[in-house]
C-alpha cells in the first residue's frame, strides 16, 4: 500500500491550524478505511517562522496524534514557496507520493481521493485546477487571469487556474529537487518535469478563518519572480523597445529637417523637455528591468541554502 503525505505550509495560522488538522486527518482516515493509502500516512506542517502559536499548535498536534501529524520547523520566515520545498523534501523519503495545500482550506480536500485514484492510474503528478473564479471579485479574477495570460506570453508553461495544491509521486519529488536555483515558482518547475500528469477540477471555497497571507504585493511580486525566473522575453522586449524609439528619432529627425529647408521651424522648448522625461523614463526602466535579471544571478552564484530547518517531529 502506499503511503501518502499531505504537505500544509503554514504562517501565522493559529486560528484554522487546528480545523485544518482535523479535516486531513479525517480525508486520511478515510482513504485508509477505503484501502487506498497506508495506515502510515500522516500530515507533516510545515511551520514557516510564524509569529504566533502556529508552531505551538503543531507541537500539541503531533503529541494527541503522532502517527498522523508531523512538523517541521523552519529558522525564520522565507516565504511560501520555500516553506513548500522544505516540506517536499522532507516528505520525499518518507512517503510514495505527497499532496500540498495550504491551511487554510480553501482548496477542496475531498478531491485528495480523486488525486490519489490518477496516481494509481500511473500519474506522477496530479494538478487541482479551480472550476470557476465566480466568488472572486472582478478585480481578483481580473489579475489572475491576466497573469496567466501574461505567463503565456512569456513562455512559460503553467497550468491555468492552478496554484500549489497538487499531488507528485515520490519519483517526481526526487526529479524536483534536482531544481536547485534560489529564485523559486514551484508552479512553472513542476510541469518542467516531464511525466506524466492529469488534472482534477473543484470549486474554491471561503478562508474557514484568518486572513490571507498572499495580499495583492505577494501576489504581483511572485508574478514578476515566475516571469523573470522563466523567461528572457523583457529583455528582449527592452531590446525591441529600443529599436522602435531609434526608428521613431529617425523619422523625427527627417521631420524636423524638412521642417528647417521649409522654413517652418518654430522653438519647442514643451515638446523637447517632453522628449528627454519619456527617453530617460525608459532608460531608467530598463535599466531597473536588466538590474533585477542581475539580481537574481547574483542571488543564484552565491549558492546559500534556501532555508534552515531547526526541528522535525515525525513518529521516529
């Protein structure tokens, strides 16, 4: 039989960490009574450097259920996606295959059996897909669809609606850690794997409590981080911008040049000063732009680790 890991990152969530503990380990028992998963399957928390009694509450957890609730304790605050792969990783060698959520249960747990009946029909990776975005605002729907259809444009292969609630073998677990960059979107890693994968689709549901932790800053910087982690299109679009500003000088320059045989010149002191903001303007921007690809491979050659674990509770 195989055994099953639900991998939950967690920051700040001491108000849904015990219903959330309760809903997996229900769907666990479940699945296990249904003979689909071994009796050693178990929820590993994975506690992010929260400020509140997060990791308290894994601890008490873990002691009511040890052989169903484990914990990892990482040293300090460094993000979803790495307190994602801190989990995956650990889990990886104790478990045939993984499914990630996240606390606060707004992806659908009882597709989880769904997901484990496409693994034993030989997928390594199983995506949960929303069905809708009807109970979103129009300005959240609005974002998300663009960013996928901004990922899209720049090349890089994601599946549409999904985030991070996922099932992966342990094989294709094995095959993503062998993806050791620093600048991490676990979302367009996974499909870089290559086997074989299948989707299940289900309405997203309300925050059972607490607030979100993925305001709209977190969201636009992990969509910058995806792009610019997985494509060189704006460089490249800088590049063409560039090329489109010295065609437009050109004509400009042809312009003003007929303008001075015709005798029709006239000083433009508005339309000059205009002319050196929105060229600086861009200089300036391109230049942030290439300075954050430069970033990033700075961050990269340093090889730091991309987290510290201080403590594991498992059932050893």
């Amino acid at each position: 039989m195989d055994r099953l890991a639900i991998v939950v990152p967690c920051y700040n969530e001491e108000e849904v960490l015990k219903i959330a503990s309760k809903a997996l380990r229900d769907t666990l028992n479940d699945l296990i009574g249904k003979g689909k998963i071994a009796e050693n399957s178990y929820v590993l928390f994975v506690n992010d450097g929260s400020k509140d009694k997060t990791w308290e509450l894994i601890e008490e957890e873990h002691k009511e259920h040890p052989k169903q609730i484990f914990g990892v304790k990482l040293a300090g605050n460094v993000g979803h996606q790495y307190a994602l792969t801190a989990g995956l990783l650990t889990a990886m060698q104790m478990c045939d295959m993984s499914v990630s959520i996240d606390a606060d249960l707004q992806d659908d747990v009882a597709v989880i059996e769904e997901m484990v009946d496409k693994f034993h029909e030989g997928k390594d990776i199983v995506y949960g897909v929303r069905k809708k975005r009807d109970t979103d605002t129009f300005f959240k729907r609005f974002t998300a669809q663009s960013f996928y259809k901004l990922m899209n444009i720049m090349g890089v292969k994601t599946v549409y609606n999904h985030a991070d609630f996922r099932l992966m073998s342990q094989r294709a677990m094995v095959q993503f850690s062998e993806y050791k960059e620093s600048n991490l979107f676990i979302r367009g890693m996974i499909p870089l794997i290559g086997y074989e994968s299948d989707c299940v689709y289900y309405d997203r549901k309300e925050r059972v409590a607490g607030e979100s932790k993925y305001p709209l800053k977190k969201m636009l910087a992990l969509a910058f981080n995806g792009i610019s982690s997985f494509s060189v299109k704006p460089i490249t679009m800088v590049t063409g911008l560039g090329v489109v500003i010295i065609i437009i000088s050109i004509l400009a320059a042809i312009y003003a040049l007929i303008s001075y045989i015709a005798g029709r010149v006239e000083p433009g002191w508005t339309s000059l000063i205009l002319s050196i903001w929105f060229l600086g303007g861009v200089q300036l921007l391109c230049i942030g732009l290439i300075g954050q690809y430069i970033g990033k491979i700075y961050i990269e050659v340093k090889h730091r680790p991309r987290y510290n674990i201080e403590k594991i509770l498992t059932d050893k």
